[in-house]
C-alpha cells in the first residue's frame, strides 16, 4: 500500500497511524481530523481543564510523528470503497490504498444541538466561560461524565444538581458500587434527582423532572454519546442499528478498511473508553497490513474515574452484582481494594482511593493470584 488514510484525530486514530510506522509501514499516512486542534486527550477535558486548574494546551497529545500528515479541518462527509476514496467538506478528494475509520463520537443531544455538554476542547472552553459566571449547575446524566462535571462543578464552589432516569452510575457500575459513589458524591453536596418518567429541557436554565420544573444558571448535558458514522451511510459498510461500525476481531471491517475506537461496535456493543481507544488503534493498525494473520485484538476491561473525592480504578466486567470482598482497606474511610467473583469464573477487581499499580490490578481482574496487604484488609 502506498497511502493509507486515516479519518479521525483522536487518540484512536493517532495510535492507529504510530502503530503503522511501529508495524513497518514506510509509505504515506494521512490523519484526517475534523477538528481545528492538534490531537488531544479528553481525559482531562471535564477535570482540571474544565476547573481551570490547567490549561487547554495541557491536554494536548504529543506531536504524531514528521512522517505523518496530519491534517485539521478536514471533515470527511462521503466514502467511496470501490473508489477508495474519501471525499471532505469543501469537495476534496482524498485516494487511499488502506483505511483506517476512527471517527469515534459526538456528544448526544437532548435538544437540537443547542445543549451545554463536554465531549471536546470547543465544549470544555465554553462551558468553563459560562460557569466563571454561574452559581448553580444542573447536570443530566448520571454516568462517568456527568458524575465528573459534577464534580468539578461542585470544586468551583456551585450548588449542583444530577439529574438522570436511574440512579446515577447504577447501570454502568451495578447497585452497590453504584450506591457508594453516589454517597460520597451526596457527601459532596451533590443534590441526586431520579426521574424516571423522562427529563424535559424547558429552555436554557429550566428543566422538568417529574412534576417538578429545576432551574439553574447552567444546564449541562452528559447524556451518552453518537457514533461519527453518518458519512458511511452510503458506503455499503456494515452498520449496526445504533450507528456503530462492525468490525470483526481483528478490527477488519472491508477490504482494505478497518476501524478502530468508539466508533466501533463489536458484538452489538461499542466501548467508548481511553484504554479501548487506544488498544484498538494498534490492531487496526496491525489488522489493516496483516489481515487474518494479525493478531485478534482482545478488548481490555479497564476503566478509571474521579469524582466526589474518589479515584476509582476498574478492571474487568461491569455492571457488578453483588456484595465485594474487600482485599485490602477499610470501605468505611472510602480506602479500599475490592473484588467481584462472577459465575463464570472471571473476577472484577476495583480500588477506590488505594495505590497498587495498574498491572496488579488487571492481574487480579484476570483472576490470577495476586498478594495484597492483608494486615489493612477490613471486611467493614
């Protein structure tokens, strides 16, 4: 292959492209990204960015490579697979010989496009405007985000409130897990709203829960994420009825296409994460120079967050069920490492404000023995 084309400037599609260059590729690699930015990290977009407590470029990734064309304000809107050729915005046409799709997701709206909602560097910059002069802050949604936003909201001295149709965090992590995240956020002073016969949003600052109509300075939505895929649609690629983009195990969508990162569904289910993002970019990679002989990739079930002073660290499957053993620590000072056993035989281990290295943790969400402290271990 002389070029391939990679559509996307996420952390997928910048692993993707070094992973090539990594895997012996010498030709041309071509980053398409639709934004104005180079690369960057979400990671800390709705944390210390949104606080203010760093800057904007502090979220920046590290430079591609000088033997990558990395293209901004490069939207791509149409693909032509026999063609193998990726039209942009203004007409442009881009040939590819391979092709990399890492277009990932945007975030969902509630409204026509008009909501408040961090999922970019354009979005954490006007929201932090808009909170520099606010003093309270409904937040819809409940999950990893919202609970974030949350959180920094509340650091910033702002009455908050969390709305969502279940209790918040209960359909990722399950009811216990679930329960202790939104105590400490409580403790916080993190006002929780369920409502489970839906949430309207009746303008800027006012939003209907129940019976009942909330108002504050700022409406921030954390509700779920689209996936980019809207420019395949008459591309013949295989799309789920959500929008994904199935892809096999070795992230091999067509000939000569793969895809990588939260685009990408996998057995009716995208995994929208950092750790994902980036694993599957070095399949993709590997997948697109080395088909079937490439090695399958293998989705790894890590996950962290911070929010309501609590630094959690997952991995394995979630939602979890069921009470955990407590390895090490004390669940009372909300400082502990915990352990999930499933019936089949897998085990999700989770450390809540607990140093251990990442590596160890994923040993023991892998089931394989690992010593722990136990002079700390407390079943409280």
């Amino acid at each position: 292959m002389k070029r391939i084309v990679v559509v996307g400037g996420s952390v997928a599609a910048v692993t993707a492209a070094q992973s090539l260059r990594a895997e012996g590729y010498d030709g041309r690699v071509t980053v398409l990204s639709e934004e104005p930015h180079p690369p960057y990290s979400r990671v800390p977009l709705s944390k210390s960015v949104l606080a203010g407590r760093e800057s904007v470029e502090s979220a920046l990734l590290p430079p591609p490579g000088e033997d990558i064309e990395f293209r901004t304000g490069a939207q791509a809107v149409q693909l032509d697979v026999p063609g193998r050729t990726v039209t942009l915005a203004d007409g442009t046409g881009i040939p590819y010989d391979g092709l990399i799709v890492a277009t990932g997701a945007r975030a969902r709206h509630l409204t026509a496009d008009s909501d408040l909602v961090v999922r970019t560097l354009d979005d954490a910059s006007a929201l932090a405007s808009r909170l520099a002069n606010a003093r309270s802050v409904i937040v819809l949604g409940g999950g990893f985000l919202g609970m974030e936003v949350a959180t920094t909201c509340r650091a910033l001295g702002l009455e908050v409130t969390v709305v969502d149709l279940v209790p918040p965090l209960l359909r990722l992590l399950g009811p216990w897990l679930a329960e202790f995240a939104v105590t400490a956020a409580r403790d916080h002073g993190i006002q929780v709203r369920v409502a489970p016969d839906g949430v309207a949003v009746l303008g800027e600052h006012r939003v209907r829960c129940g019976e009942s109509v909330l108002e504050a300075d700022v409406v921030v939505c954390a509700v779920g994420d689209v996936p980019n895929t809207e420019w395949l649609k008459d591309s013949g690629l295989p799309l789920e009825a959500g929008g994904g983009l199935i892809a096999d195990a070795c992230c091999r969508v067509a000939p000569g296409v793969v895809a990588a990162g939260d685009v990408v569904s996998r057995r009716g289910r995208r995994t929208p994460h950092w750790t994902n993002a980036v694993e599957q970019g070095r399949a993709a990679a590997a997948g697109l120079l080395h088909g079937a002989s490439a090695r399958p990739y293998r989705p790894d079930p890590y996950f962290w967050t911070e929010q309501s002073g609590l630094d959690i660290k997952i991995s394995g499957e979630l939602p979890l069920t069921g009470t955990p053993e407590v390895l090490a620590g004390s669940v009372n000072d909300r400082s502990a490492l915990l352990r999930w056993r499933h019936d089949a035989g897998t085990a999700t281990a989770v450390a809540v404000n607990h140093r251990l290295p990442v590596i160890k943790l994923k040993r023991l969400g892998a089931g394989v023995p690992t010593p722990v402290p136990v002079r700390a271990a407390t079943r409280t």
